[in-house]
C-alpha cells in the first residue's frame, strides 16, 4: 500500500516508516526537516512538509492509500494547536484526494475514566499532575484532535498509547477498544500497532488502546529517561 506519514522524522514515526518499508508498503515520510531523515530506500519519498501548510498537505496525501499520523510536541505552558489544526489540514486533503484510512496517535492520558493504569500513587498523584499541570495544554489540544477526527467521514482509528519507551524491537503487546490495563506502551509496539490497523476492519472509526506486556520500564527509569529526552515527535509550534 501507498501510506503518507506525518510526524515521521520523530522517535516513533522513524519506526512506523522503517517497519511500513519492511512490510512492503510505499512511504512517504513528511517532515519540516528532510535532510535529517536517516532512512532511504527505493519505496521511500522524503518530502518537505509543514501540517499548518495545507499545499504541502495535500501534495503528501495525493495518491495515498492510507495516512498515518504520530504528530507530537513537547510539554509547554503556551497554547498548542498542532494537533487540532494539523489534523483539521490533514483531513482536509484526505477529503479532496478521496483518501479514507486515517490511523493516529493521542494517549490514554486523555481519557483517565477509561480504567486504571496503576495504584495509587500513579492514579492518585502523578496522573492528574501530568495530565492538569505539566502537558494541560497539550492533552487539550489531543482532545480537539480527537473530536475533529470522530467528525469526519472517514475511515479513522485513533490510538491511545500509554507512557512511551524504547524496547531493541516489537514485543508482545495488547490491544482493546479504549482501554488496555497498562502504564506504558513500547514506540516499537506503537507503530507495529499502527501499520496493523492499516488493512483492518477491526478498529474502524473506534479508539484504541495499546500497551506493551512483556517489558516495561520502572517509573523512575522512565521519568529519567524521558523527561530529558527529544520530544517523541516534533517541536512546537509545527514540526512533522
């Protein structure tokens, strides 16, 4: 298949573009920042691309079977509006191309009434602090992106990821309609679970949840890890 990616230059769309090639599939890998793309390949088309600029949009998405999108920014206290604006653009093109399988990427931290990732200390505490203080503006902006995509028509599957880390490669991994009872979910095991949903009826125009079983970091290894680590997809205000 033809696939368009968005937010492919960043950890986890690296993976989807490597993988999607793996499986045979034609990728076209969007980002602001071609040069620094590390993969080539003869089914591999690198292009220059801003989702607050819908030319550019549209020309991504021509001809695409599907769009997989893992669009992403860092914590911060301005208003963000990647999310909700980028997809708006994104659904846009897939509207006039005639595209329809659109597949991507918000968090279970958007929807914490879905059930419980943790005991108390992580429900109780941390949670709320994530999700209200730290990235209040970002998970907003998850949550028009996700209202914008239920709207559309088109074939669509959201995916809720829980708390991102790296593992050599895919491991075992669940997945559920909104809820899977886990606080982190590989980036491997996040694309694997994107590229799967590409030819599968199972998820259309449903949420899915997630989360990695067979490994998992500690919370101090994680925050350790990721709080000093390259945001997962794009910088503010507009990266893909």
């Amino acid at each position: 298949m033809r696939i368009a990616v968005f937010g492919a230059n960043g950890p986890t769309g690296r993976l989807v573009t490597d993988q999607a090639l793996a499986a045979g599939h034609t990728v076209t890998a969007v980002t602001r920042h071609p040069e620094d793309f590390p993969t080539h390949g003869d089914r591999l088309t690198v292009l220059a691309g801003d989702v607050y600029d819908q030319v550019s949009v549209d020309r991504a998405v021509e001809g695409q079977d599907a769009v997989l999108s893992s669009l992403g920014v860092p914590f911060g206290k301005e208003p963000i509006t990647v999310y909700s604006e980028g997809m708006t653009n994104i659904i846009r093109a897939m509207e006039r191309s005639g595209t329809r399988r659109l597949i991507c990427v918000t968090s279970s931290a958007v929807d914490p009434g879905a059930g419980p990732h943790g005991g108390f200390f992580f429900e109780k505490v941390l949670q709320p602090f994530v999700v209200g203080v730290l990235g209040k503006t970002l998970y907003a902006d998850m949550t028009r992106m996700e209202a914008i995509v239920r709207d559309s028509h088109l074939d669509w599957t959201i995916i809720r990821p829980s708390g991102l880390f790296d593992t050599p490669g895919v491991t075992d991994y669940q997945t559920a309609e909104r809820y899977v009872a886990g606080k982190f979910t590989s980036r491997a095991d996040l694309a694997s679970s994107m590229l799967a949903q590409v030819e599968s009826p199972d998820y259309v125009r449903k949420v899915m949840a997630v989360a990695t079983v067979s490994a998992q970091p500690s919370l101090l290894q994680f925050f350790l890890k990721e709080a000093g680590s390259k945001p997962d997809q794009q910088k503010a205000p507009a990266q893909a």
